[in-house]
C-alpha cells in the first residue's frame, strides 16, 4: 500500500480537509479517491491527491 495525501480547500484558501489515504497504486489511488471525493461531497470544491513522492493523482480548482 502507498500512502497519498487528501487536501481540500475552499476559494479563500481555509482547508476543509486534510488526510492521508492509502490505495495499492497511483491508478486505483485515482479511480477510488475520486469515489471518496464525491461521496464526502467535495466535488466542487477545490481539490488534490498526491501521491508519497509529490506526483499529482487528482487536481480540481
């Protein structure tokens, strides 16, 4: 298992969420942290999921 880092935040730049997750690779981190994004309701939010070496998975502004 890899660990990757959830953030969120709204336009003012205050976090709304800030959490470690941990998928078995950068492709399924993909896939299920977008399951889990849209089921904490942050889907319009602005929004990244980074992998344990800084690679960027998922982006929304």
């Amino acid at each position: 298992m890899t660990s990757y880092r959830f953030t969120a935040f709204e336009k003012t730049g205050e976090s709304l969420f800030d959490e470690d997750w941990e998928f078995e690779s950068d492709d399924i981190a993909k896939e299920q942290g977008a399951q889990k994004i849209e089921e904490l309701g942050l889907t319009d939010k602005t929004h990244r999921l980074v992998n344990n070496k800084g690679k960027l998975i998922v982006f929304h502004v």
